[in-house]
C-alpha cells in the first residue's frame, strides 16, 4: 500500500508539466469548441472523456459541418489508432501481476504525453505511477477546455481569432522537428498538404465530405508511406 501511494505522488508531481501543457493547448480547443456551438459543459465533459487533441479537434470540425456519426465513428478511429500500438508497448512495460482492471484503467488516458513519461520509468512500471500523471492531466486539459469556451463568450472577436492561430502553431511545432530529421517523413508531409487542397478545390473531390476526405487521405498516404518506405526492426538488449 505504502509503496502505491509513493509511486502517486511520484506520478502527481512528474504530471505537473503535462498538465500545465495540456492547459494551454486544450485553451485553443475551447475556442474552438465554442465556435462549434458546443457549450462550457459539454466542452470540459468531451475533454474529460476524450484525452486527444487532434481527435477532439477533428471531431469539432465533423460537428460543425454536421457530418454523420459514421464520419465521426471512422474518422475518431483513424486518427486516435496510434494509442493502440502505445497500449501494446505500454503493456509489455507493466508487472505481469497488474491485473485487467488495472490495465483498462490506464489504457483509457494512454495520450502522447502520458505514454512517453510512463514507458521512460525504469524497471516494470507501477499502474499507480501512472494513475498519478492521470490525475494531473486530465483535470488541466478538460480546465483549459472549459476556460476557452468562456474566454470564447468574453473575448473580443479579434482577440480570438489571433488565438485561434495558436492551433495551427502548435500542429506546426509537432511537425517540423520529425521533418527536419527525416527527408522521408518531410515529403509525406508535402504531399499530405497538397493533397488536402486537391480534396478542397478540385470539384469532383470537394464534394466528398470531410469526415471522409480524412480518412482516405490518412489511410492512402499512410499506406502507400508504409509499403514504400518501411521502418527497419532495430535489435535492442536490455
């Protein structure tokens, strides 16, 4: 019990930083959430039940070209697939003892930020360690969500849309560096970008919905990146 309750406090503190993070960022989500006509409540609820930032922000832009569920359903699969393969690694570093209750709990908030800190302890991972980094995360990004649908009602307009450029700063923060280390993944990025504005102009392609204009694109471009350019296995000991 003792030894749970230290590997807490270990995760509450280690989760500071994402939560003051997740603050920020989700403060752009809020906006965005009120221009999408959700109010505070149902904003901080979808933050409190839905950790990722680019699935919450493609979900926004679903409910404001008022898609299907069918687009929300694939689209949400799609792009949050990624936590699956962190799930796998996540649980291979967790005791065997952990039990399936335990293991289910920490797959519900397994984001980027919580699985990179997690994964990084040494020796086999305590699921208390990350209920810690749970418990700091989530309240501060569901805050930062409520504050920007209020801030939203407050807010000069051009205040707003000057913050509004924050999420594309941020999509561009997480882009760039990976770029800049891999010519591979630069191009896939270019040609995600002009394949995106082919599906906006072109008048066969713009009728597409976007739900679905998503799916392809992520599913074609990570496809054909996958089979042309596979990832070499790397042998590692430990």
């Amino acid at each position: 019990m003792e030894l749970n309750k230290s590997w807490y406090i270990k995760g509450l503190q280690d989760g500071i930083p994402i939560s003051l993070g997740y603050l920020a960022v989700s403060f752009t989500l809020g906006i965005a959430a009120k221009n999408a006509g959700l109010l505070p409540m149902q904003a901080t609820l979808m933050s409190l039940l839905n950790n990722t930032s680019a699935g919450e922000f493609a979900a926004l832009g679903l409910i404001s070209s008022q898609a299907s569920y069918l687009e929300m359903a694939i689209t949400q699969l799609i792009i949050n697939l990624r936590y699956c393969l962190m799930s796998c690694s996540l649980s291979q570093k967790l005791d065997p003892k952990a039990s399936l209750f335990h293991r289910f709990v920490i797959g519900f908030d397994v984001t980027d930020e919580v699985f990179g800190v997690s994964i990084s302890v040494k020796g086999k991972l305590n699921p208390f360690y990350t209920y810690g980094l749970m418990s700091m995360s989530i309240p501060g990004w569901a805050l930062g969500t409520c504050l920007g649908v209020v801030s939203g009602n407050i807010l000069p307009r051009r205040i707003l849309n000057a913050m509004g450029v924050a999420l594309y700063g941020m999509f561009i923060a997480v882009i760039v560096p990976p770029a800049k280390k891999n010519k591979v993944l630069c191009g896939l990025i270019i040609v995600s970008m002009f394949a995106s504005l082919l599906f906006t102009y072109l008048p066969v392609l713009k009728k597409i919905p976007s739900g679905f204009q998503i799916i392809i694109l992520t599913v074609v471009i990570a496809g054909v990146a996958a089979v042309l350019f596979p990832l070499k296995a790397e042998n590692t000991e430990e």
